[in-house]
C-alpha cells in the first residue's frame, strides 16, 4: 500500500512540559530532516541538532531521531524531534513541518498506517490506546500483554485449529467417493471439545480484560430514602453525594468511579423512583430508569427495618426493573434493627444485609460485585480486550457449535464447511484481517492524536 502524504503531529501531551515531542512520518521525512536538521541524522541515533525555522535561525535545540522505513513505528520513513516542551515551541515546530509539504496526522493515523504497514494489527493497535488510557496497574499489565502480541497469537492458534478442521472437511468435499472417513465422529469430537477449551481459556482472559478496561456499570436504584446516596459515598468513601432525611434528595444522576481490588466499579447513584408530582424530581426517574436499562449490575437499596418482612414487601417494585439485568437487593440500614451483616448468593436475586452509615456488611458486598463480574484479582493473565472481541469471540464459538451439531445429525460437509469459514470470518475481526473500513475509522480516530 502507498501513502503518499507525510503526516506530522506534537505526539506528547498538551500543555507545558520538559520535553515535547514532535513526529512526522512518509515519503518527504528525509528531505524534511535536511532541511530542519542541515543534515539527515545517523539510523536510529539520537543527534543534538538545531530545528532551524524557514529563515536558517534555530527554532529550538534538541534532540533529533531517524527512523529509515521500514524499521520503525509506521513502518514508513519517521524522524522524531526532542524539544523544549513549550506549547509555543512545539507550535512552531509543527508549523514548519507543514510549510516543509507535512500534512497535519489525524488522531491515532501512526497507528493506521503501523496497521497497514503490516506492523501490528488492530487488536494490538487497540491495545497501544488501551495502555495509554489504563486506570489501574492490572489494566496497563492486561495491555501491554495484548500489545505485545499475546491476543493475537491465542487467536491465531484457534484460527490453526479451525483451518485443520477444514482441511479434513474440505478433503471429504474434494473426494465423497473415498472409502476413508476423513472425519469419523469420536475424532471431530476430540477436536471440537479441543477447540472449545481454546476458545474458554481466550474468553476468560478477554473477559477479565474488558472489565479491568471498561469496568462494571453498577446502578444504585431504589424507593426514596432507602440510602442510596450514603451507600454511594460508603463505597467511595467521601461525602460525594448530599445524603438528607428529606425523601426526593437525589435528583441528577451522580457518577463515581472507584477501584475494589483493580477492577474499575462505575458507581451510579439515582433518584429515588416513584410517581413525583414535582417536574425536576420527575425527570430525575426520568433518568434513572434510563440508566438502568445500561447497567451490569443494579444495587436495588430497600431499608432493612421495613422490607425484610418479605418478598411481598418489595417483589411488586421489582418488576419494574429492565429485564435481563442482574439485581442484588441491599437491605440497608441493618444498625436500626441491630441485625448481623450477611450475603447470601443462593436465592434469586441475591441479597446483602449491610449498613451504609457504619459500613457493615460493605467488604460482602465488594465481594459479590467481584464475583458477580466474574473478576479475579491478582495476576490472572488478563488480556486488554473490549466488547467487540468478546463479541466476535462468542459468534465464532456459536458458528462451530452449530456446525459440530449439524455434522452429527446431517453430516451434510458443505454446511459444516461454511460455517467453520464463518467462524474464521469473525475471528478475523478481531486482528483485523476482516475488519470493514468503517470499523477501522471508528478504531483509529478514538486514539489521541499523534499516536
Ligand atoms: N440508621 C441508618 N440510617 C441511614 C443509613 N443509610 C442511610 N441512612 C439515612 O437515611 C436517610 C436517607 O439517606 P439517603 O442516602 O439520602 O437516601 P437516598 O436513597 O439517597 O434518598 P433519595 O436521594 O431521596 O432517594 C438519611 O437520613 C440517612 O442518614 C443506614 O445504614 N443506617
Ligand atoms: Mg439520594
């Protein structure tokens, strides 16, 4: 693929700094560095140089770097400029690589044409934005795992399998008349059970990921007044939201997001729901009843004083709830009926006796939320991975399920072929061997510019 345009942009971050870091990639990088440096810097040295403006007086002195293409990030020719970190400076830096024929780079465009250049793939590329957006040490580990490869290759391995599988079904397709079973029943099945093991170890490994990326939506919802904004503020431990003996207090949707073990909790404390008669109280339900329909998990908060008496108590405001979010009912308040804290997971939906004001009871339900998330901390070889993948994940692995099943019934080779070429279409997504246009776009301009 040839790009023509030589794209430049300031790679660090807004704002004054010690250094500041300007980078230009394409065909006119090495007439450029003459013309900035005097002189095209050694391969891959870093040479004190003086930037000279377009009237031979130094811009700035720094620090200049070489990349002859295709050893370097863009896997296109890349010089890298060291600067004083001065908004100004870099400014006019930038400047001068554009009057020298640069284009201004669109966000994440390095990472484009890293892509295009066959030097990463995009669940790499994906991984470079996930490192630099990491929230906690465990996310920034997760992503340099998938930065490095290791995603990749695990998908790789399953995409080796399925291409096996093929071959033999392929060769059946090729030669219906031959005596010999090229795929006899036990023999697929050792291979599919196989292939399954591959696809759980990968998804847990996602899926731990994407948590510690993306972090768990919990909703905190209930009746007016039962402690929802002071559980907020237990779990955050500050005085975020305005905690009142008044019902109705909470009327805008507060967010906090907290860390419990490494995984990210995004807290959301709502309105207390009922009919309101008042119009901003109103829209409040409005848009808590909206965050709901959004959540992973719902903290439906009942006071324990009250609604512990039985399901009659609070099963009819339940059925309000979206369906197909899991619930965890909070009896709060335990302190005013001098009731131990407890957890118990077995019935449906789960429940937690606590007190938001003492903050008994707090540690179970940090520990149901983990559970609930299917969380694992420590090192549990997490994978930055995001939606998408989890998603592709599970189509391919539906694909061959389908076509394992259809085998035993049918043995009808053309459909299984299909959909084994089916699974690999979606596995493909994830590395970027099948990734339509649209969905790169979206992928590449959520990066930060220069990168
Ligand atoms: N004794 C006791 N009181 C609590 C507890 N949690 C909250 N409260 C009290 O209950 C009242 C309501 O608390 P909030 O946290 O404002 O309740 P809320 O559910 O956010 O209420 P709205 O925003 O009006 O829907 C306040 O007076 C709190 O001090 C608890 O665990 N024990
Ligand atoms: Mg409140």
């Amino acid at each position: 693929m040839v790009l023509l345009d030589t794209i430049a942009a300031i790679a660090s971050a807004p704002g004054r700094g010690a250094v500041g870091v300007i980078r230009a990639s394409g065909p006119k990088v090495p007439h450029i560095a003459v013309a900035i440096l005097a002189c095209l810097p050694p391969p891959r040295m870093a040479q004190v140089a003086d930037f000279l403006g377009g009237d031979g007086e130094s811009i700035d002195r720094g620090l200049a770097l070489y990349f002859p293409a295709p050893a370097s990030y863009t896997g296109e020719d890349v010089l890298e400029l060291q600067a004083h970190g001065g908004p100004l400076i870099l400014d006019l830096l930038l400047k001068r690589l554009l009057e020298l024929g640069c284009r201004m780079a669109k966000a994440g465009e390095f990472s484009e044409r890293a892509f295009l250049n066959g030097k990463i793939d995009i669940a790499q590329a994906e991984a470079i934005a996930d490192l630099i957006d990491a929230g906690s040490a465990a996310a920034a580990r997760a992503a340099v795992r998938s930065m490095q490869g290791e995603f990749s290759r695990h998908i790789g391995t399953l995409q080796a399998q399925i291409t096996e599988l093929r071959t033999l079904v392929e060769a059946a397709i090729d030669f219906p008349d031959e005596e010999i079973d090229f795929l006899p029943g036990t023999a697929l099945g050792e291979r599919v059970a196989k292939l399954f093991m591959g696809f759980d170890a990968i998804t847990d490994a996602a899926r731990q990921g994407a948590l510690l990326r993306e972090g768990l939506n919990v909703v905190i919802a209930g009746k007016p007044n039962a402690g929802k904004s002071s559980l907020l503020n237990r779990l955050v431990g500050e005085e975020i939201a305005i905690v009142a003996d008044q019902p109705g207090t909470t009327r805008d949707v507060l967010r906090q997001q907290v860390h419990v073990d490494g995984l990210p909790l995004n807290l959301i404390d709502t309105a207390g729901l009922r009919a309101a008669d008042d119009a901003v109280e109103a829209e409040g339900v409005r848009r808590a009843r909206s965050e709901l329909r959004q959540a992973d998990r719902v903290l439906y908060v009942l006071d324990a004083a009250v609604d512990a008496r039985g399901p009659s108590n609070w099963r009819a405001e339940l059925g309000d709830m979206p369906p197909g979010v899991p619930i965890t009912l909070v009896f709060n308040k335990i302190d005013l009926i001098a009731a131990p804290a407890s957890l118990d997971e077995s019935c449906e939906p789960a429940q937690v006796f606590l007190s938001a004001k003492t903050g008994e009871g707090l540690g179970l339900l940090r520990s149901h939320l983990k559970r609930g998330a299917g969380y694992r901390s420590g090192e549990s070889g997490a994978l930055s991975a995001r939606r998408r993948h989890l998603d592709a994940l599970n189509r391919a692995r539906a694909c061959i399920a389908r076509a394992a099943e259809n085998w035993r019934s049918t043995r009808a080779v053309e459909f299984f072929a299909e959909d084994l070429r089916t699974a690999q279409l979606a596995l493909g997504e994830i590395t970027g061997e099948m990734t339509s246009d649209d969905l790169l776009g979206e992928i590449f301009r959520s990066f930060c510019i220069g990168k």
